[in-house]
C-alpha cells in the first residue's frame, strides 16, 4: 500500500467518516475511494486537491511519505486525545508548546481555564 493510500485512509478515519460518507462528499463511488485506500489507483491531482479541501488538510499532507501517526510508544490516553482534537490541531498545539517551559505552560493552561470560566 502506498503512503498516499494510508494518508488517505488516517485521515479519513481522523475525520470519522466511512468510505462511503467522504465518497459523497467528493461526488464520486465508495469504489473508487476503495481503490485509493488499497493502493490499487493513485488520484490525479485534482482529486488530491478535492481530498484535501473535504478532509481540512493540506494536499502535501495526503501526498507525504512520512506516517502520519505512530501510537507505537505514545501511551494510549495521548493517542485518544490526538484522534479526538485531530492530529492538525495536536500539531499546532505542540509545536507552539515545545519551545515554553513547563511552568510557562501551567501558567497559560490556568490563563485559559480562567477565561473560559468567566464566560
């Protein structure tokens, strides 16, 4: 199976949708979504392109030979919040958060929770 074919695959399952609800949405047979998932047909650009507006992601990031997720080594409590926030937002949080310390971290999180109760 190519990368394309499992990046399509993740992302789909990241988004909850069955082959048949993203093939709806792409105006095209779960058949052919089944194709692009085995790896049998690789999508032309345009599809790519479709493929990554429906899933809110970037085309490099259906295109990319990288896994997308490897829970191996990931505690099970970090892989379920990845897979509930979606893996583009886990992104942003922990690159932003990588370059703070950890007190810094407390700090914003309470600025957060603090704002969020008083609304």
């Amino acid at each position: 199976m190519s990368n394309i074919a499992k990046n399509i695959r993740q992302y789909r399952e990241d988004h909850k949708l069955t082959q048949q609800e993203l093939a709806l949405k792409l105006r095209m047979g779960t058949k052919k979504i089944e194709m692009y998932e085995s790896g049998e047909v690789i999508p032309d650009t345009q599809t790519i392109l479709r493929l990554s507006t429906v899933l809110d992601i970037p085309a490099s990031d259906l295109i990319q030979s990288t896994p997308i997720i490897d829970t191996s080594g990931v505690d099970e409590e970090m892989a379920e919040l990845i897979r509930e926030i979606g893996i583009k937002q886990a992104k942003l949080i922990l690159r932003t958060a990588k370059d703070f310390s950890e007190e810094q971290i407390v700090k914003v999180m309470n600025q957060l929770y603090n704002t969020q109760t008083n609304s």
